[in-house]
C-alpha cells in the first residue's frame, strides 16, 4: 500500500464527510493504493457515526474509536500502530490541512529520500494570539532540537517514511515535536515543504493559550532525555557535586576568619551569625540531594526494561556462521606443525 493517512479528531463531525471525499479525489487522481485511519479521540458529537458510514461507502476509510478524549499525541500514536502504507501522511481534522499537498509529500519521502517532511503553514489563518507565540515556539524548538531547517513544528501535515513512524512513540502532547522524536530516533534526513492553510471551517479550535506553557515544559522533557535519559548521574551528579563543594569551601572560609580574628585579637561574630553560614549550609544540602535525586535516576534505569534500547538500522549478523567449517590459517598447516615439535624435542634432548 502507498499511504496511510491518519487524521486524529475530536468532535469534527461536520468537517469529516468533505474531509474524506477531498482525500479520495485526491489519491483516486495520482492512482495511489491508500488507507485513511480516522482516530475518534473520544468525539461526544457524532463524529464515529459519520466514520461509520464513510466506511460503508468506501472500505479504505477506516476508523479507531478511543473510549474517551486522550489527546492528540494518544491519537496519532494509535494511528501510527496500525498504518500499513510505506508513505504515512498526518493531518488535522477541520480541513486547515489541505489534502492536495499529499503528491508533492508523498515524493520528498519516495524519491528525495526524506525520513520526515514537516509541512510549513507559511501564511497562516489563525488568530494573532497563536501565531505570534508559535514564532517563538518555533524559534526555542529549533535551537533546542537542532533541527535548524523547520520553521513549523506543530504543523498537523507530515509525512513519514514507515520505518520512521514505527519506531517513535508520541504521548502526552509530544504530537509538537515529532521532529526531534523522529531525530532522537536517529532519523536525520527531516524536510520541509510549504503547504497551503486555510482558517477552520466548522468547530472550534482544541487547544487554547496553555498549550504554549505546555509547550516549553515538553521540550525541556525532550531535551532532558534526550541528553541525559540513560545517565542523570552525568546530570545530577555534576550539579550536585558542584553546589556542594561550594558550600563547603564557603563553610570553611566562615569558619577560618572566625578563627583567625580570634587569634589576631579582632572583634569577631558567632559562625552562626554571618548570613554566609546560612548560605553554604543550604548549597551543601541542596548538592546532597542533587546528587541522591543522580543516584535515584540510575537506579530506576537499572531496572528499567527500556535502558538498553537502541535503534538498529540494519544488521549483517544474521547469517548461521555456526554451520560454517573452521577457516584454515597458514600457521595451522603441517609444515608449521612439525617445525614446532622438532623445538619441542630439542628442548627436551638437552
Ligand atoms: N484533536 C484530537 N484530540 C484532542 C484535541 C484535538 O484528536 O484532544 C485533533 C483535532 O480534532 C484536530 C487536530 O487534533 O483534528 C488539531 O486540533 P485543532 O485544529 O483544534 O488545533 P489547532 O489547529 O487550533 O492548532
Ligand atoms: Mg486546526
């Protein structure tokens, strides 16, 4: 099958009928074989009647229904999972995403050789109060992922080489940086296509102004884990060590005037009255637990499944050299053999 394409949707009845019909024109004019998985994300209006029944007309329209509202990343995860096409094209519900980019993603991935192709909604019709945030959001994503070349990352059109999607989980709100999942996975070669947006036809939009909140704590996840996911002591234990010895050396230094000006004959004060004490006291706790919260970190990932997890690209190990006769080495031909018994001998006659 040439593409999937999954549309994650939360009460989007009105717009899925003229949705499904726009994909159909679409794949039926360039003769792809395809598959549309809608994922009803726990819709309360009729949106999984309406999947139902674009079913019946067409068996490619296919349908997964989510027992209640998850989210997006939930919904794309699902979709994902079950995609059999080797293209696999995401897009927003409410007809923003324009289904005629699908040709020109399909070949990035086919035949530029694309893992990922992120769409760009250059001209954007969405309220000031979103597109404004998302040019910073945008700009912290780049710099932080270092992924330079994106200009949209939550972009509800992608497209995805199938390898890709089969080999990174999207959950919480992660749907925003695909991209760096995707990059984390080890695949690099992460596109960007200009796409065409149009403002929402029907409903309203899921997500309000938390998401930009939201946003930034996800990244800093992603970053954290990315980095430091199999090893926090590197993290933790560097910070740790730090605070604590400079609240040592600050703790020394109290007490070493106090001492001194007891000994010179100087006024002095109680350690315990110098704001200083207070201080290096605190650093020294914090680095501590700094550095048990490092210890904490590398024993769960003792003994989680998950610490030995790596992405293969490919083996050549998988051939039965077991059944293979041993390989002979010059070293083990009689001649060399028999030189090595005359030593022997003659070692022994003497
Ligand atoms: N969506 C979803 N689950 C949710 C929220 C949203 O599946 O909990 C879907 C929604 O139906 C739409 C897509 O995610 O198809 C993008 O949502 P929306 O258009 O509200 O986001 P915006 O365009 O405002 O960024
Ligand atoms: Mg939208």
């Amino acid at each position: 099958m040439d593409i999937s394409v999954v549309v994650p949707l939360f009460n989007e009845a009105e717009s899925l009928p003229e949705l499904a019909q726009w994909i159909e024109r679409v794949m039926d004019e360039n003769g792809y074989s395809y598959e549309v998985l809608f994922i009803n994300d726990g819709s309360t209006d009729d949106s999984w009647q309406v999947i139902k029944r674009l079913h019946q007309a067409n068996p490619r329209m296919k349908g997964v229904a989510f027992r209640r509202n998850y989210g997006k990343s939930p919904a794309l995860n699902t979709g994902f999972d079950r995609a059999q096409g080797n293209v696999i094209i995401t897009m927003d519900a409410d007809l923003q995403d324009s289904p005629d980019e699908i040709p020109a993603l399909y070949k990035m991935i086919t035949q530029d050789g694309y893992d990922l192709v992120s769409g760009w909604k250059k001209k954007r019709y969405d309220p000031l109060s979103k597109t404004i945030p998302t040019k910073l959001f945008n700009a912290t994503a780049r710099r932080v992922s270092g992924i330079h070349n994106l200009h949209d990352f939550n972009c509800g059109l992608k497209a995805y080489r199938r390898e890709v999607v089969k080999h990174i989980e999207v959950y919480g709100d992660m749907h925003r940086y695909v991209p760096y999942l995707a990059k984390i996975a080890g695949f690099t070669r992460i596109g960007e296509k200009e796409v065409k947006h149009q403002a929402r036809k029907y409903g309203e939009t899921k997500f309000g102004l938390d998401r930009f909140v939201n946003g930034y704590l996800d990244l800093l996840t992603l970053w954290f884990q990315a980095k430091f996911g199999v090893k926090p002591m590197h993290f933790f234990g560097l910070l740790g060590s730090l605070m604590f010895l400079l609240g040592f050396i600050a703790v020394i230094v109290v007490g070493a005037l106090k001492l001194y000006n007891m000994h010179s004959g100087h006024s002095y004060r109680l350690v315990t009255e110098s704001p200083y004490f207070y201080l290096a006291l605190t650093s020294m706790l914090l680095g501590t637990q700094l550095f048990l919260t490092g210890f904490l970190g590398e024993l769960i990932i003792r003994h989680s499944n998950d610490r030995n997890h790596y992405e293969i690209g490919e083996e050549i190990i998988n051939d039965d050299t077991a059944a293979l006769p041993p390989r002979q080495l010059e070293r083990d031909l009689p001649v060399g053999v028999e030189e090595k018994k005359t030593n022997v001998a003659s070692v022994n006659a003497q």
